[in-house]
C-alpha cells in the first residue's frame, strides 16, 4: 500500500501477524493498567492530629515531622514530652514554644529531621489551637 493511497481514504488492512502483535500489546497494556500501585508500600501515612487541650497524642513510638500552633490567647503555648503522662524529666523535652500575643503565631513549624519519641509523644497545650504532622 502506497502513502498516495492512504491519503484518499483508503481502509488499510493488517496483516494477521500484525494484528497478533497489536492484540498482545494491549492485552499488555490492559494488564499494566490495573495492577494496584504500592499495594504494600513500607511508607507510612503521615497522620494530621488536632489538639486543643492537654493529653496523650500517640502513645508509642511516633516521628514528628513539625507542627502548627495558633495561641488563643497571650502567652499561649505547647510542649511536646516523651512520655505517657505529664509527670517528665529534662530528658523528656522534646519542643517547647510560646507565642506572646494571640492569634499572632507562626502558620507552620517544621523540623529539618523528625523528632523522634520512644515512649509517646504527650503534649501540653495552654490557651493554643496545635495540628500535630506525626508518622507512627
């Protein structure tokens, strides 16, 4: 079949060898399309956790990859503790800030590498509004 042919309109008829060839290509195709992507992907999901008072965010292990805190009123703060209660030690201090006027504050606090918590990670939340990035 000539290029002059196909451009009248001629219909192009495939030869069986070839239309074989284009049959497993999309079956091939077909096959790649619906194969789930990272069905069972090592990644952890990133887990979003609001806090408003006091209390226990994640008890075990937990990496926080930063945090957003918004003071509710002057001299609104969080610490973030190692720990399952607030009874704590110096060595349990993992991240502390104060903002010193309400509704002032910074919208996102990140860290360059993730703070790691062995035993929870606890949070002391006054007069402040905290989202919490953490992977457990």
């Amino acid at each position: 079949m000539k290029i002059k042919d196909l451009a009248r309109g001629k219909p192009r008829a495939f030869s069986l060898q070839q239309r074989d060839i284009m049959k497993k290509y999309l079956i091939l195709f077909l096959a790649l399309l619906f194969i789930p992507q990272n069905v069972y992907s090592a990644e952890r999901e990133m887990t979003v956790s609001v806090a408003t008072s006091t209390g226990l965010v994640v008890a075990g292990e937990a990496a926080l990859y930063g945090y957003s805190m918004v003071a509710t009123a002057n001299a609104g703060s969080v610490g973030l503790y190692d720990n399952l209660t607030n009874s704590r030690t110096e060595s349990d201090i993992k991240s502390e800030h104060q903002e010193a006027t309400a509704y002032n504050s910074k919208p996102y606090i990140p860290f360059d590498e993730p703070i790691l918590f062995d035993n929870g990670l606890y949070a002391e939340i006054n007069d402040a509004d905290v989202m919490l990035y953490y992977k457990k």
